[in-house]
C-alpha cells in the first residue's frame, strides 16, 4: 500500500521552477514534503533562496492531480520509490548537494552495494574499447561490484553486458520515465538486468529521452558509485560531462588510455593529461586505488578463520558454493545429498556468519 505523504513527495519535484536543491531547503524549513504544500506564503517567503518565482507554483498546488496519477502508475507497475531522508535512498548520491528529491526504479537492486562503479564511455565504442571494458568487470568479477552505467549504446551497453555474463548486479540510469525502455533495442538486455539490478531514474512515466535529460541524468551516474570509469571518449560529449560531475562530487575518476589522434580516445587522454582522471589499464588499479584488494585478502583471511568453526555439513555446503560460484538450492540439495529442509537450515546459518549470500530465485554464492 502506497502511503498518502507520497503524493506530496512527487509532487513537489513537478513544481516549475522548483528544483532539487530548493526543494530540500523548503523541505527541511517545512518539516515534511506535505508540509510545503500547507504551509502559509508568509512563512515560504522568508525561507533563504526561495522567494516569490518559487512561491506561486507552490500555492497555485496544482500539481497534485499529476502526482496521483504518478502513484497509480507506480502501484500498478511495481515501481521502487526512494525519497532522499529514506533510508534505502543511496547513501553516496545523499550526500550530493542537487542530488534527486525523489528515485524511481525497476528490478531487484540494492542502490547502496558495498561496492559502485560507474562504467561510461562513446556511443561509437571500437573493438578496443569493448575488449578493454569486457576485461576489467571480469577481472572485477570476484569483488561483487556493482556496474552502473546509462543502457546506452557503446560502452554502456557493453558494460551491462559483461556484467551480466560475469554475475555481477549492474544497473541502468535512463534519462526517461519508467514506461519504457531507450533505445527500445535494449529492451532484452534490460530485462535480464531486472534479476540482478534493474533500471533507475528521477523522472516520471510519460517522460521522453529528450537531449536536455541525459546530463541531468549523469550526476546519478557519477554521485551514486565510489569512482566513474570512462573508457573511450571523444573530446566533448556524456562522459567528459559525467566525469566532470564525478571530480565535482570528490569521487575518483578513471580512464583508460588510447592511442595518439584517435578520435574516441582523444578525451580519456585529455582526462589523464590534465590530472582529472587516473590511467587505468587493468581492474587491479581501480582494485589499489580504491582499496578493495586490500579489503578482500582480509575478508578471505576471515572466512579461513570461520571455515574451521563450521561443523561437517556446514563444510559440505561451502565447498560446494565455492567450487560452483552459483547454484539454486535445488541443485544444491542434489549435490549435498541433504533433504531440503536441512539445506535450508544450514544456509541460514552461513548467511548469520557472512559467509554465502542469497540472490533472487533461491540461488546461492559465497558472500
């Protein structure tokens, strides 16, 4: 059941003239997104930036209609909302200053994976540059990271991909509403993502991929992942864009180099010359940089450490998971020679220790 206050929440992202930035402020003066809609025009007059133009959008309150329109959408549709103050929203996008009222999604995602890259690069990507993209999230694929990246052509689309092909959760940003799919010819691709991650976007339904939305967009791209990988770019275009909006929001920025003169490599060397990105030729420089090798040898450190306080069919059941990566616990009770109740007992046990983690359709994998 969808709650009343959410009315309000859309509702004051489709105020014209009311952006994410001013939205907050009456936010936060107002106590609540109901609260702006309720409150008198003296008070919204003297809270600091806002003034008359933003004003009468907000007492004129005729946005409200299309925001209940937008809640049947969503409940009919299976939508994810996230509104900034929940505490699904994801954590590193909170803390952006223009950073989206209100995220609408698809799928099974968790916005606030321990680990975020964002992969971005051409639309035009050569062989190179899908090999370079292919090799680093395989190479990547033991971290369970989670690929973000905009469905687009090129490179993104290539980054899904190898995501997928390698288990790994990966998510779309789009730079239009949920009731459809840009290009339509990712329509396949984006399904499958849904079981591992899923589409994500600050617009609402009946919004077109129009060309003003696709920079907004990229500021979700940069703000919700730990680092932003560009991997070939022209010397204009959404990955200088995104890249820029990265280093703005303190995020590290990578970029793969290419050759001298070649047009889709001419940005990414562009990037590395003038100390805005760091070269990266392999998935072990994100890994040193952002210190996730680091972080693993640990955690394998402490999993020998538990295997050893595991009784006998706890040991089974971890070899098992080890030496398939994935399985479903049909399959998993074959191997194991153990009824499914028990199977099920042993697993909650395993993901009370951290140490296997249970993914959509009872499918299993080392934590």
């Amino acid at each position: 059941m969808i709650d009343e206050g959410l009315k309000y929440k859309i509702g004051i992202t489709l105020m014209d003239g009311v952006g994410d930035v001013i939205a907050k402020r009456l936010i936060a003066y107002c106590g609540s997104a109901e609260g702006v809609f309720k409150e008198k025009k003296s008070r919204l007059m003297k809270i600091p930036g806002v003034g008359a133009i933003n004003v009468k959008p907000i007492l004129e309150n005729n946005v409200l209609p299309r925001a209940e329109e937008e809640m049947d959408f969503i409940s009919k549709n299976g939508i994810n909302t996230f509104f900034y103050l929940d505490k699904e929203y994801p954590k590193r996008l909170k803390h952006c200053e223009d950073s989206p009222v209100m995220l609408y999604s698809k799928g099974n995602l968790n916005l606030n994976n321990h680990k975020i890259l964002s992969v971005v690069g051409t639309r035009n990507a050569t062989v190179y540059g899908q090999r370079v993209c292919e090799k680093i999230i395989e190479d990547l694929a033991l971290q369970n990271v989670l690929i973000v990246s905009g469905l687009a052509y090129g490179i993104d689309i290539c980054a899904h991909r190898a995501a997928l092909k390698n288990n790994l959760p990966t998510v779309g940003v789009v730079a239009h509403g949920l009731d459809r799919i840009y290009p339509s010819v990712h329509q396949g691709v984006s399904q499958k993502m849904m079981l591992n991650g899923g589409i994500v976007t600050d617009f609402i339904s009946g919004t077109n991929p129009d060309k003003e939305n696709f920079p907004k967009r990229n500021r979700i791209v940069a703000g919700m992942a730990d680092a932003v990988l560009v991997i070939e770019s022209a010397l204009s275009g959404g990955s200088l864009i995104t890249a820029d909006i990265a280093n703005g929001y303190n995020r590290d920025v990578f970029a793969v180099p290419g050759k001298t003169g070649d047009e889709y490599s001419s940005g990414c060397n562009w990037l590395i010359k003038t100390n805005r990105a760091m070269l990266v030729e392999s998935a072990k420089d994100i890994e040193q940089v952002l210190g996730w090798e680091i972080k693993e040898k640990k955690k394998k450190n402490v999993q020998k450490e538990l295997f050893t306080e595991l009784d006998e069919n706890e040991k089974i059941i971890v070899g098992i998971l080890e030496a398939k990566e994935k399985i479903d616990i049909d399959n998993l009770s074959v191997e194991a020679k153990m009824p499914m109740s028990k199977i099920s007992s042993l697993l909650l046990n395993l993901e009370f220790k951290g140490m296997v983690k249970s993914l959509p359709g009872k499918v299993y994998m080392m934590n």
